[in-house]
C-alpha cells in the first residue's frame, strides 16, 4: 500500500477540478476547504461565507450536480470532481431560468444567502422530489435568508418548475 | 485549524491498518461534523484519513431478505432510495427529518453513526466538559440544560445523541458490521452506542482500529405501521427535542409486535424491550400506549431547564403510537402534527 508519508504534515496535496467547465490542477494544503479555495485561491467570490459551519447554506455549490456546503469539505476530498457555483450558471446577459425567476420575484433584499438559494433550488430541481409548494419549502429549509424573502423565494421557484408544475402545487395546497 | 496530515486509502484493509497505526488519526467520509468539529478545535486529528475511495457505497439486497447499507451511502441515497422507501419507510422518514438536503447530500451512513453531541459545552473548548475532555467536569449540570439527557445520564455527562436515523435504527434492530484489525464482526444496534457512566468521552464499542463498513437491516416486517415523529423548536433543519421511532405489527387492532425508539433524551437511542414485548397481545389503544409511555420514561430525571422533555416525551409517544397504528405516519414536509 502507498500512503505517503504519514506523519509528517503534507504541505500540499495535488487535486484536479473541473469548475464551472473548466480544469485546474491544483496543488493545496489539506486544511483548505472547497469554500476558501473558491473564494480565495479562484477569487470565485458569487460564493458566500455566511456561517462556516454547515448552518445557513449561503455557500451552496453543486459538486457533480450535487447542492452540498462547501464550507465543510476539503477540497481535496473532491479530486476528480466538476464543481457549479453561480459563476457557473449564467451570465449577465443569458441568466439561468432561476436567476432570471429570483428578479422577477424580488427573492432577496440583501442578496447575500442569494448565491447558495439558486444554487440550492438548481440542485432541489434535478432531485425532483419536491412536488407542493410544502414540499419545496422543506427541501429549501438549508438556505436561510435574514431578510426573510421566503415566500418570493419560494414563489420563485415555483415559477421555474413550471405551469404544469404549478397545476399540480395548487391542487396539492387545496 | 491545527495541522494534520492527509492519507487516502483504497482499501478497506489499508484504512484499518492506517487508523490502528496512528490513534490520534480520524476517518473522513462526508465531513459535515468531523470538519465542523476541526473548525472549533474540538476534534484534533493528527491525521485525516480519507476513505472516500473506499467500495461501501451501494444498498445490496441480502439472500435473507435484508438490506446491506454500505458506510459511505449518502443520507439522501439511502432516504430515497425506492427499496428502502417501500420496505423500511421508517428508516427513511427518520433520516428526512434530520439536517437539511445540503447535508443529507454529503453526510453518510457510518458517518451518522459516529457523529458527535451537539451539546453546546462540548463544542466550546473554552468551558469544562467531560466528552472533550476527561477529568474536567460537566459545564451542563447546573448549567444551560434545556436540550440535555432526561434518561440514562450520568454524573460525568448529560449529553445527548444527537442522529435521527439512528433512532429509527435501533427501533428496527439494525445491525452495524465493521471491520477492524482482526478481522470483521457484526455488533447489534443496542450495543453500538453506549450511556456515559464513567467514560463520556467514549461514544461506542468500537474497538481501536475498527471501522464501520455497513448497516444490516431488515425489512417489510413494519412497513404498514410506522411513525417517525420528530418534535424541535423549529419545523425543519433543527436537532430533535424528543423524537419517537415508533413500529407496530398488527393482527387487525391487535398488537402483535411493537418496538419503539426515543431520541433527544439519552447518550443513545432509548428503548425498553420488556416493556416492548408485554404490548404483544394488547389492543392498539390510546390507553394501551399511555401505560406504556409511562414505563419506557419510567425513572425520567430532568436537569431543571429541560423538565419540560418528560411530559413532551410522554405525549409524543403516544402520538406516534397512534399514528403507527392507523397507518398515518407523520409527514416531514407537513408541518402540522398528524
């Protein structure tokens, strides 16, 4: 078996990425966690710090299309991964439906825990298990939002998912 | 944070051989609380051993029937997961009441397992507290108490488990099997987790070196009549206050075989077997699961501001009773109390 050099601290560990489509090999210390090297290594900075601690998802990414914090991972326990953070869903002139959805609505005032709610309603999307606007309200329950812009929030969301979509939430609230 | 050095095994039996080497060395899966708990300079590894690589992420199917839920399944895997959904629902709704999808999505099996207390001193280096550190004395008797232990405490510590998915576990007598440095063995669910006694730095039974490769449990038996009923300070994304696994077999009203499970009260799941089998025979009545609510709380001990937890336990019991035994189970995303 090869395990390095086990005692000694490694000053750095060799990881590739692939982030917002594009590669990097990098090499960090094992400290850093996938928040701080976004926002400080890559300057992606749509990312946010809120707690740090895995308590109000303002530093939601998707991680092989996957809403986790990034906050409470390691970077280089995530070799070999693609990595979405806002940067990565839309731009300024072609926003993503949820972005575009998150204006229209007026989902925020301060638009600070904005990044991690759109990246978490991408992510609550593609699991596909929120059918009720109940249902949506639990799975998004990891973004808090301080200003209180839940129900726009959730109104936005709602939107993306559809007019069939939101056929079936009304009948579901009824 | 402190510094350490970072392995990543392929193997299982280089994982074992990398813990049983080093024991200030710790297992990193999901991360949710070994980096959160590195973040506060309470878990100070000297190494982190990544087992990421490690083949324990898939749900098998037994010949018996039963499941195989491999240590490295994600919550959200095994929550969802169509087998488990329909055969063990009970495990499934416990596991969606706790934490939030962002969690659920990197937090895994074993990792639930071997999580520790949220209890608010043991996360704060700066206070005394006997589970960081032994010998120097419990900050919360006397202390801030309201989310603390009303059964199987001890003068050390009153600290609580703090898992969901666990309490549906032991309820359902769940099997942990894990593999260690002599080879593997499989230790029932009751006996995983320990009460604090002397020794509230020690969570469970596993021995030096041993690591937890998967989770055997059975299904079908109670799928008709289960409830998980999970009761906090808010509606979602909060550790539970009290909550109750509750499974029943029924021969019409009836009760056939009932196993029930407590959370947010003890160092463990809490559970009463001999309370459990005199229920056998019994009709499912309201009267029937208050007797029995008063014996699986029976020498309840509150520590002043968690008083409170002894009459909630006692009435949730019985709700989720009740809602096992008309087939209703609660709903996690509905926030009133069925």
């Amino acid at each position: 078996m090869d395990l390095g050099q086990p005692r000694a601290p490694s000053p750095t560990v060799p990881v590739t990425l692939t982030i917002n489509g594009t590669n990097h090999s990098l090499d960090i210390p094992p400290f850093v966690t996938l928040l701080d090297l976004l926002r400080g290594n890559l300057a992606l900075t749509g990312t946010k710090k809120g707690c740090d601690h895995g308590q109000c998802g303002a530093c939601t990414v998707l991680v092989d299309g996957v809403r986790i914090n990034s906050c409470l991972k390691f970077a280089v326990s995530l070799d070999g991964t693609e990595i979405t953070t806002i940067e990565g869903l839309g731009t300024p002139d072609h926003l993503h439906p949820l972005q575009k959805a998150f204006v229209e609505h007026d989902a925020y005032q301060c638009g600070y825990c904005t990044p991690g709610q759109i990246c978490s309603a991408a992510g609550l999307l593609s699991e596909g298990h929120a059918k009720s606007r109940e249902e949506i309200r639990e799975l998004m329950s990891g973004n808090l939002c301080r200003c209180g812009a839940y129900t726009n929030i959730a109104d936005a969301i709602e939107d993306v998912m559809g007019a069939e979509g939101r056929e079936t939430v009304r009948e579901a609230a009824e | 944070m402190r510094q350490f050095s970072y392995l990543r095994p392929t193997g299982i039996s280089d994982a074992v051989a990398a813990l049983a080497a080093e024991p200030t060395a710790q297992l990193l899966a999901g991360g949710t609380n070994l980096v959160d708990l590195m973040k506060y300079d309470v878990a100070q590894p000297s190494a982190v051993i990544d087992i990421n690589g490690l083949p324990l992420k898939e749900i098998e199917v037994l010949e018996d029937g039963a499941y195989r839920i491999g240590a490295l399944t994600t919550n959200s895997q095994v929550a969802y997961d169509p087998r488990i959904a329909r055969d063990v629902p009970l495990l499934s709704s416990a596991i969606l009441a706790g934490a939030s999808p962002q969690l659920r999505n990197a937090a895994t099996s074993g990792g639930n397992l071997l999580q520790r207390t949220r209890c608010y001193y043991f996360y704060d280096p700066s206070t005394p507290c006997n589970k960081r550190e032994p010998g120097s004395g419990c900050s919360a008797i006397g202390g801030i108490n309201r989310i603390h232990a009303i059964l199987g405490a001890s003068e050390a510590c009153i600290a609580t488990h703090p898992s969901d998915m666990c309490v549906a576990l032991a309820a359902l007598d769940a099997t942990v099997e894990v593999t260690g440095p002599t080879g593997a063995r499989t230790i029932p669910f009751p006996d995983f987790h320990r009460l604090p006694g002397d020794h509230p730095e020690r969570d469970n039974t596993l021995q030096r070196g041993e690591i937890v490769t998967g989770i055997r449990v059975e299904g079908g038996r109670f799928a008709a009549h289960h409830s998980y009923l999970k009761l906090r300070d808010r509606l979602s994304y909060a550790f539970a206050l009290v909550s109750v696994a509750a499974a029943l077999d029924l021969d019409g009203d009836t009760i056939l075989d009932a196993r029930v499970a407590l959370g947010g009260v003890a160092h463990k799941p809490w559970r009463n077997p001999l309370a459990e089998a005199e229920l056998a025979g019994q009709p499912a009545t309201r009267d029937t699961f208050e007797a029995f609510a008063r014996r699986l709380l029976s020498g309840a001990k509150g520590q002043g501001h968690n008083d409170f937890k002894i009459p909630m336990a006692e009435k949730a019991i019985v709700r989720a009773l009740m809602q096992a035994a008309s087939g209703r189970p609660q709903v996690q995303s509905e926030k009133r109390l069925r």
